[in-house]
C-alpha cells in the first residue's frame, strides 16, 4: 500500500448526499478495511430514522436495500463500482449515521486481514484497517489465549522485530481481566489492549505513524 495512490484513490469516491442541517465530520477518506479500499464518515440529524431512511430512498429511488441489523436500520446502494451504506440509529428525538463506501475489487484481495502481523496459534483476525489519510492501522483480534499467555507471547516476539516496550508499563498479571501495553519503533507507536472473556482474550492494536 502506498501513499502515493492515495489521492487517485480519493478522487475517484461518489459523493453522498446528507440531510440539511446535520453534523457531519470523517471517520477516515482513505483507509484499507480486510483488503478492500473504503472510507466512512458520520453524521447526527434531528431528523428520526425514518425521515432519514426516506430521504436516502429519495436520493437512489428503486435503488436501495433496507434492512434492520440489530438496533440500526442499513440502507445500501450499489452506484458504479462502488457500494454505498448507510447505517442509521436513534438518538434522542433524533438520530445518527455511518456512511460506508467500499471499492468494489474485480478480485479478491490475495493476502489475508493481519497476515504480516505476528499472532498465537489459533488466534483469529476479526478486522485489519489501515488509515492512508492519517497513516495508522487498527488490528482486532480473537485469541484462545488469557490476556498473561497472550501479552507474554508478544513480550517475547516483537522485540526482534524492533519494537521496544515502553519501560513505564507493567506486564499482564495472571489473573488479569485486561491489561494495556506500548510499544514504540522508529516513529511508529503502537498501543495492545488485552481483554479477557470465556474463550480466550480479544487484542486490539493501535499503530500511528508520526
């Protein structure tokens, strides 16, 4: 992935229309999500659900598919190639939005979410997103692991690959329900969070680049 496409990439994205009078800011322009290209922003309307699930079947009329996921309602949109969705839910007397648009591939992508990060056996990854805007990375994942064994796995691994744990922290103890540890390389900073349930752990990683 290089940051030199990054603006043919940007330019290439539909616009989506939003209802008048909300509050809208981006989550991220350019990102990578498991491979596929993306961006996302949010918005809060006074609007209820409803008014703004209609105001999207106005925009693409003949052209959406409503469904209710849990407590939001998805509207999505195929337009060129790309597939727009947007995910709505209550607030208050109003309401707020995620707009989604993903790059549909011709392909698919040849390299597995999280394959150049070092992980346990058995450990699953659940999302990999890169940020090409604010270059950065998020990794989630699904261990069999205690957050003790899983910290203590990477305490013995990332080292050789450069990264140097920061000396204020304290490693997982044994019955740790979550712990936190960071890592910096370079000008690269990198935060795990640990957090126990009754499989395993999940990990979350937080890369910056500065």
């Amino acid at each position: 992935m290089s940051l030199a496409c990054s603006p043919l990439r940007a330019a290439a994205w539909p616009e989506v229309a939003e209802p008048d009078n909300v509050q809208s800011q981006w989550v991220s322009k350019d990102m990578i999500y498991n491979g596929i290209p993306m961006r996302v922003s949010r918005f809060s309307s006074s609007l209820p659900v409803a008014s703004v699930v209609a105001f999207y079947n106005r925009q693409w009329p003949g052209q959406t598919v409503v469904n209710e996921v849990g407590a939001k309602t998805v509207v999505g949109h195929a337009q060129g190639e790309h597939y727009i969705t947007v995910e709505i839910s209550g607030k208050g007397a109003g309401s707020e939005a995620q707009v989604g648009i993903v790059r549909l591939l011709k392909q698919k992508p040849t390299t597995a979410p999280g394959a150049d990060f070092p992980k346990p056996q058995g450990t699953q990854v659940v999302n990999d997103i890169t940020y090409l805007d604010t270059p950065g990375r998020t990794l989630a994942m699904e261990s069999t692991l205690s957050p003790f064994q899983s910290e203590a796995f990477y305490a013995n691994r990332l080292p050789a690959a450069g990264w140097q744990r920061d000396t204020g922290g304290r490693p997982c103890s044994m019955v740790a329900l979550q712990c936190v540890v960071r890592y910096s390389r370079g000008k690269q900073d990198m935060t795990m969070t640990f957090q126990r349930h009754e499989q395993g752990s999940s990990i979350v990683v937080n890369q910056i680049q500065h």
